[in-house]
C-alpha cells in the first residue's frame, strides 16, 4: 500500500496538550523526538519514582495525571510551537485559559494552573518529571500510527465527529483502506530511507471518551469499539528501525 504521512502530532506533557510539526528526526529504537518528554507525577505515583529529582526508569500511567481519569485534561492544547522541543510550552484550557511556563524551572505553576481539572478524590498531583525515556503508555520506545480513512469510517459508523486529538497519535497517514493498517502487524513501514516495524495494535482507554473541545465524555469509546469490531484497539505501534528525517506528505510504502 503507498500512502503519505497527512499529521505529524508530539504531545509535550503526557495526557496535557499536544500540537501539529511539520517535520521531525526519528532515531532507530527511540520514541518521536518530545513526545510525553514529561509528565505530571501524583502522591501515588511518588512511591515508585524514587527520592530523586528525575526518575531514573520508566514509569506506568497510574502514576502520573492522565484523561482517563480527569477528562477536563482532555480539552488541554499546545506545545512549544513548530519549533525545538525546548524553552516555554503555551497551553490553552477552554475553562482555564492560557499558561505559559518554562517545565525545567516553573512545573509549580502548571500543576496550580490544572488544579482545577484534577478531580479531589485522586491523589494530588505532586511534581512535573522528565525521566529517562518518553512516558508513554507502553514501556517500549515506540511511535503510534493511526489512519485517516480509519478515523472516518469509524466517525460514521458513530454519527458524529470524533477528531484526531481524543487519539494522542504521532503520525497520521493518508491512502490506506479503513482498518488495513491491522493487518501491518510485522510488517515494515518505509519513509524514504526511515523504516518503522509495526509492533502491535493499540488498545484504547476511557480518555479516548471525551470531547477534546470541551473535556467531558460524550461517550464510551472502548465499548463503541467493541461493539462494532469485537475489540477496543484503534491504531498501531512501531518501532523505529532506521532513523531519518520524516516530514508532512512524505510517501509511507508498506
């Protein structure tokens, strides 16, 4: 199948934000350069991460703050801009506004500025973290892939739109038949001379239920999508085999 790269997206803070780039290095066996490069740690979390300013290893979701347990963080915009994945990050809330804050040195002020969003009968958030690697969900240093034509299949099977940014995707793709990337499983993606190896669906979470303009649930996801396919995965991941530079509307052949 011959398709293009339509969406690039890296999401600075996990579950807080996320923005559109227009081009990017990969690197063989790493995550999509600043994607979840931090997360927002909870007095739950604290014990596993070590009396340590920085983590030394990766950590699980449950650890930190994330959608599917606060959908408001859902609603949560911005990054660094098309830029390195360095200095200030500007957010934006619906509810809360703007913030824009320096993560080495003003993690306080985005923790005050999401109180709001974080529900009272969770453990606090504590801290933001950088560790050692990407939090993303799996432990691997994987990228996810989702398709276009997949999104709105599913867009009209539910009779409403649902967006790219409840899926938390790096690359989107354009020109695959709806669904024909669960059967890439093994396979090898090329991006002139980048090669991802698909690893795996991706099994979706309740944070995929809300309205990312609003941040409250318009729905049950996972159970939508096991009503219509027997499952709840939606997307797939792979690892990074040969590095190189990708960019918007290069040609992904699998």
């Amino acid at each position: 199948m011959t398709a293009h790269i339509a969406r690039i997206r890296r999401h600075p803070i996990k579950s807080i934000g996320g923005e559109d780039i227009t081009a990017t290095p990969l690197q063989a066996a790493r995550r999509l350069p600043g994607d979840r490069l931090w997360a927002v740690l909870t007095q739950g979390g604290e014990r596993h991460a070590g009396d340590t300013p920085r983590p030394e290893r990766w950590l699980p979701k449950s650890c930190f703050l994330r959608g599917a347990a606060a959908s408001g963080l859902q609603a949560v915009s911005g990054g660094w801009g098309d830029a390195a994945a360095d200095g200030p990050i500007r957010l934006h809330h619906p509810e809360q506004g703007e913030l824009s804050f320096d993560p080495e040195t003003e993690g306080a002020r985005l923790i005050d500025w999401l109180g709001p969003l974080w529900p009272a009968d969770k453990p606090e958030p504590t801290r933001l973290v950088q560790g050692p690697t990407g939090w993303t969900d799996v432990a691997q240093p994987w990228i996810s892939i989702l398709s276009l034509s997949s999104l709105r299949d599913l867009e009209t099977r539910l009779g409403r739109p649902l967006g790219i940014e409840r899926w938390r995707g790096n690359l989107w793709v354009e020109g695959w038949a709806p669904y024909a990337e669960r059967d890439l499983v093994g396979h090898v993606l090329t991006v002139g001379d980048t090669e991802l190896r698909v690893t795996e669906t991706i099994g979706r979470c309740p944070a995929t239920s809300a309205n990312t303009e609003t941040g409250k649930i318009d729905g049950d996801m996972p159970e939508a999508l096991k009503a219509q396919f027997g499952h709840s995965d939606f997307g797939i991941y792979a690892e990074v085999v040969t590095g190189g530079q990708i960019a918007l509307n290069d040609e992904i052949r699998a």
